[in-house]
C-alpha cells in the first residue's frame, strides 16, 4: 500500500525569485552594472517588507524539510508546468543531480529576462539552489522520483490578467472600505510589512502582509456597522466597488474552478504511473496553498475509488501552517471581502462558489496529527 501525503507549501525559490524580479524591474542598467561589481549580499539592498518575507519563507522551508525528514517519500509531485517535463524526465532517468536540476529549472524560467539584469539574477539565485535541493532528496541524500502537474503555460497565461484584476479591484474595494469605517471609528492597529509580486513577472504571485490584526479589527468593526443604523451609509458608499470587486472574483474563481480540473487530471495520470512502479511507498504532493482545499477533497472523496493501492495519510502540519500564515493573508482577506462584498449587494453566494474550489486560504482547513 503506498502512502500518500497532501503538503502545503510556499517554495522558497519562488519567493526569492520574485524578490529579486521585483528588485531588478526598478533598476536602470547602470545600477545593475554597479551590483555586478559586488553582487553578494544583495538582500541588504531590498525593501524592508521583502526582507522580512525571505526571512520568513527560511522557516516555512525548514518546516516542510522536517516533515519531509519524517515521510521519508519516495515520489514528490511539484507544481511545475508540464511544458517543463524534458527537465523532469532527465532527473528521473538520473542524468542530473538535484543541484543540476534546479539550475536547469532556474535558466528555464530566467530565459525572458536580458542582460545585465540576467547575470545578477544567476549569482543571487544559485545561492538559493543548494537549499532547493534537499525537496528532491531524503535526508539519506538519495533521488527521488519527480512528477510535475502544473497547468500549462497557455493555460496560466490565460489567468495572469483575471489574478490581476481581482487583486487590483480587491484593493480598491478594501481601501474605500477601511476609509469609510475609518470616518466613524479610527483604528487603533495599522497595516505592518504588505509586500507582493506581480502575476506579471513570472506568472507566480508572492504575497507575504503582516495585517491580521489592522484585518481582523476592520472586519469586526465593519460588520457591526453593517447590522446597524449605518448599514445604508455603507452601502451607499461601498456598493459601486463591491460590484466591480465581486464581478472579478467570481471571474477569477471560475478560471481556479477550470486550472483545478487540469491540476486534478495531471495528478490522477502522474499516480497512475507510480502505482504502476515498485518502490514508491510513501508519496508527497506539494502544493500551492490556495489548492490544498479542492485537492483535500478531492482526495478524501475519490482515494479508495480511484486510487487503488494508495491511502490517503495525515500528518501534523500545523507548525508549517503557522510560519505561512503571512504569505496567506491577502488569500484570506480576499476570501473574507467577497462575503462581505455579497453582503453589501444584498446577494447570496451562488452554489458553485461554496464549495472547496473556491476556499482559498489552507489555514480554514482542519489539520490533523499522524
């Protein structure tokens, strides 16, 4: 019986990579050619509230070794598109190393920027390779067997504008909330370290917001309001943008619904080869965090039909949870904004959009010891 564990996970390559992506777009060429004559260290250079999200995805990396440290897995599913299965293919044929793999992966996804600005990503991003490399090995050092079930990239091209536009309206539904409620009540918490990464750069979006107490206060505060006398006052000034704030989320929901589909559909063929295999008796699925609810259900309900031979295991990941919490808070805020959005139109959420497909945030879901 091969043993199978759903793990949400924040790379840490991909926050550096955005990190340093972010840094770079606001250079001019000669600036670069100056980092190029030190270009160690460049962390010191960053914002403040980008530093303070390297520092924390170092924990949720550590997290997640540690619970690879005890599954012990034989096989690693990877959310990396499967325009990418060449690289896949020559690590599962051991034709590279796991540091040559992930230098292969890193060339691939640096190959839309120019130089100079490619050369000072290269050396910042090859001191991240080596912490990269143990997703891919036991701690015994031995290879792993690699899938990837990312959508394609014409597929999370077709997502870029619709993530970006419900970030944007999402922002501007927030902002003229939190003036309005400001005007009756001040708060007494401000907004601490909000940092995050265009869609754009590279098709991956880093958030990491330090705002759960500013949030929590503003949500309290507002849906007192809105039970209230000033329940008109904010209607009337809040409903334009929550129309234009739902009219996005929903869009975007609907591509997640459909990127969900396929993400199912490369995980069911990627087992249905292991099982096929001898030796992969423990199993870990690596995913983005805004996935792991459809794919928990998806799991729970379909493991002993679909996936014979394979159990569906538990494991404590609350300690991991708890270092993500930062990169989900715009999830969550997100989540929380569209009821309340739903609340001010006076609209119920409609079916499809109640279900785990639309659960964006892993910290809603309950998490269980081994």
């Amino acid at each position: 019986m091969n043993r199978l564990f759903l793990i949400p996970s924040i790379n840490i390559f991909d926050v550096h990579d955005s990190v340093v992506r972010d840094w770079l777009e606001k250079l001019d060429e000669s600036a670069i050619y100056q980092y190029l004559e030190q270009p160690f260290k460049l962390e010191r250079y960053f914002p403040e509230s980008a530093r303070h999200a390297l520092i924390s995805v170092e924990k949720v990396h550590k997290e997640l070794l540690a619970l690879l440290d005890i599954i012990e897995p034989q096989a690693i599913f990877l959310d990396i598109s499967i325009d990418l299965s060449e690289i896949e293919n020559k690590y599962n044929k051991r034709l590279i190393s796991p540091r040559e793999f992930w230098e292969e992966y890193y060339e691939t996804v640096s190959s839309d920027m120019i130089e100079p600005a490619r050369t000072l990503y290269r050396i910042y991003i090859t001191q991240i390779i080596e912490k990269n490399t143990r997703l891919i090995e036991s701690k015994d050092r031995l290879p792993l067997n690699l899938i990837f079930y990312g959508v394609d990239a014409r597929s999370r091209e077709e997502i870029i504008p619709v993530y970006e536009e419900v970030f944007e309206k999402d922002g501007a539904f927030l902002l003229q909330a939190a003036r309005a409620v400001n005007e009756i009540i001040n708060f007494r918490e401000k907004p601490k370290h909000l940092w995050y990464s265009s869609q754009k750069m590279r098709q991956m979006a880093i958030s990491y917001e330090e705002t759960r107490k500013f949030y929590d206060e503003f949500l309290s505060r507002l849906r007192r309001l809105l039970e209230f006398k000033a329940r008109d006052y904010f209607v009337k000034n809040l409903k334009n943008k929550a129309g234009e704030f739902v009219a996005a989320y929903e869009k975007f929901l609907d591509h997640k619904i459909k990127e969900n589909e396929i993400i199912f559909s490369n995980i069911v063929e990627g087992l249905t080869i292991l099982t096929s295999q001898s030796g992969n008796a423990s199993i870990v699925i690596l995913c983005d965090p805004v996935n792991y609810a459809a794919l928990s259900d998806f799991f729970g309900m379909n493991n002993k039909t679909v996936f014979p031979g394979i159990s569906l295991e538990n494991i404590n990941i609350d300690p991991l949870i708890h270092e993500m919490k930062p990169f989900l808070q715009k999830n969550r805020i997100m989540q929380s904004n569209y009821d309340i959005a739903l609340n001010i139109l006076e609209r119920e959420k409609p079916g499809k959009y109640a279900t785990s497909d639309a659960v964006l945030d892993a910290v809603l879901i309950p998490h269980h010891n081994a």
